[in-house]
C-alpha cells in the first residue's frame, strides 16, 4: 500500500491549462511571424527610427560614447506615456536634417546650383558677403554700381577741365601751337606738343625758342595744384644715329624728363604730382611711312588727371 501512494504522488506532469496556454502562445507566434514575412520594411521608416532612438537615447553615436542625457534616458520614463509624441516629431527633425544633407552633399541638387554656386569655400565666401551688399565698388547707387557712378562724376570733372584748359590757351594765344583733347575713358585732358617745336632732330635738350610756349603751359598746370600730371614722350619709327642716346625708347624718356623737369623747376609744378615716361615709338597717331606723320608722332604729351584718377 505504501508503495502504490508513492507511485500515485510522484506521477502527473504539467497542468492541463499549460499545455492549452503553450498552444495559444505558439499560434500567436506563428500569426505575427507570417504577418512580418507579408509586410515589407520602409528603409526610410527605418532610418527615421534610428534616428530617433539616436536622439531620444543617444545610443548610436558611437561605440566608444557612453549612454549621455537624451531626450528621455536623461529626463526619466515619466514621458514614456506620450512616447508616440515623441517619435513622431523626433522623426520629422530627423527627415528634415535628412533633406539639408541632401541638399548640401549633392552637388547637382537644384538648390545647389541656384545662381551658379559651387562647393569651392573662397566662391562660397564671396557669393555670402555678394548677397550681404558686396564690395563697394559693386554697391549700387541710384541704379549704377558705385564704380560707374565714380566714373561718371569723374568724367564729368574731365570735360569741366577740358572747357577749362581750351580757355584758357585761347586767353594765352597759344591754341594754334598745341592740340587739347580728353581719353576716352575721361580719366584726363591731354595737352600735346610738337616734338619738332621742342626738340632738334637727336637731342632731348629743349630749345629756347619752345621755352615761352612751355611756360604757358606751366601756368595752366598751376591751376590744377590737387591732380596728377603725367608728361609722355612720343618719337616716331627711325632708327638713332646719335651717339648719345641708343634707341628712340631712351630718347623719348630723356625728352619727357627734359621737359617734367623745366615745369618743375621753373614753374613750381609739384613733383609729387608729376610723373614722367617715354613710349618711343610704340604709340603712334599717324603713319609713319610720310614725313608729316613722323612729325606728329615726335610729340610731347601732358596730362592732367581728374580728381577720382589722381592720389
């Protein structure tokens, strides 16, 4: 008898709700595991997620980062109840730094390339102080850049000058002995003398018959003590037979300095103010192959400059 109770006691098993339970947990995994192989995975879902746990918990960043304050680890679990909040606007800021990146890797992204930009750091520089207002040459003023209106008023200062000068050798009598006209540009008024009136054939010392013609010019020039005066030297195409001077290059520098020096030694023309080259026969302003055009080339140009164009 007492080995049939023990019999009785030891045997059995589970319970017979177990075995029920068991069957109904595996039915439901087989459920989810068939819906998981109908559905389909959103790979932009998916990094939305990952971003978001990045942010919230800080977590993805790194390996060798510990866990830091997020958004939830550091506050606590008190906001786990509004956790679809959470996500859902956590994701919006991560789909939106998504786009910015899209935007600024993609060379060929249309919002790149709006007004020509490139990746290069100095254009980039250039385009953003471009849209902050620009250099002041690029400014604009009454619908001109403040270069053009610079030009402008400078121009208009160099016709002034212009009206001035012409006056000024017909109150000298000496309009018929040179030649007054203004650049292109109106940068300056230009003064031109005969080379032939000046200068004998070969030699930069200036004749002293040119002296009072000279003089009068000095005069004009004094009118102008605040603009720079440049004098130029001109020959024409023949060849040196001097022995002083070894090409029309040296000869038309030596006549330019004869003359820069007679304005300000004799006239006080500030020398500070006054400059001086020889362009030999590189500028011609007529033919040389007649004798008349090589005696219009041989000349002695001064210039007066416009306020905007001078120091």
């Amino acid at each position: 008898m007492a080995k049939k109770k023990q019999e009785e006691s030891g045997g059995g098993g589970a319970p017979a709700w177990m075995a029920t339970f068991s069957d109904l947990m595996n039915l439901l995994l087989c459920f989810f595991v068939l819906l998981f192989a109908m559905s389909s995975v959103d790979a932009n879902k998916w990094e939305q997620v990952v971003a978001s746990m990045t942010s919230a918990f800080s977590i993805f960043n790194s390996g060798s980062t510990s866990i830091g304050h997020g958004t939830l680890v550091g506050i606590g679990t008190s906001q786990l109840s509004n956790l679809d909040e959470y996500y859902t606007s956590m994701g919006q800021t991560a789909e939106d730094k998504g786009d910015d990146q899209r935007d600024t890797s993609n060379p060929g992204n249309e919002g790149d390339n709006q007004g020509g930009a490139n990746d290069d750091p100095e254009s980039g520089g250039k385009k953003q102080e471009d849209q902050e207002g620009g250099t002041a040459q690029d400014q604009e003023v009454g619908g001109k850049t403040l270069q053009e209106k610079l030009a402008a008023l400078g121009k208009a200062e160099t016709e002034e000058i212009l009206d001035s000068v012409s006056e000024l050798t017909e109150r000298y009598n000496i309009g018929n002995m040179l030649e007054v006209s203004m650049d292109g540009s109106g940068q300056y008024v230009q003064i031109t003398l005969s080379g032939s009136m000046l200068f004998e054939s070969g030699s930069a010392n200036l004749q002293d018959s040119c002296l009072p013609l000279l003089s009068k010019v000095g005069d004009i020039l004094r009118v102008y003590p605040d603009h720079n005066i440049e004098v130029v030297g001109h020959t024409d195409n023949v060849p040196m037979k001097s022995a002083v001077y070894a090409d029309n290059d040296i000869l038309s520098s030596a006549r330019a300095i004869s003359a820069a020096h007679y304005l300000v030694q004799e006239k006080n023309i500030d020398v500070k103010r006054l400059s001086w080259t020889g362009r030999g026969e590189n500028d011609p302003v007529a033919s040389n192959s007649t004798a008349e055009g090589r005696a219009r080339n041989r000349r002695i140009e001064i210039r007066i400059y416009n306020s905007y164009n001078s120091d």
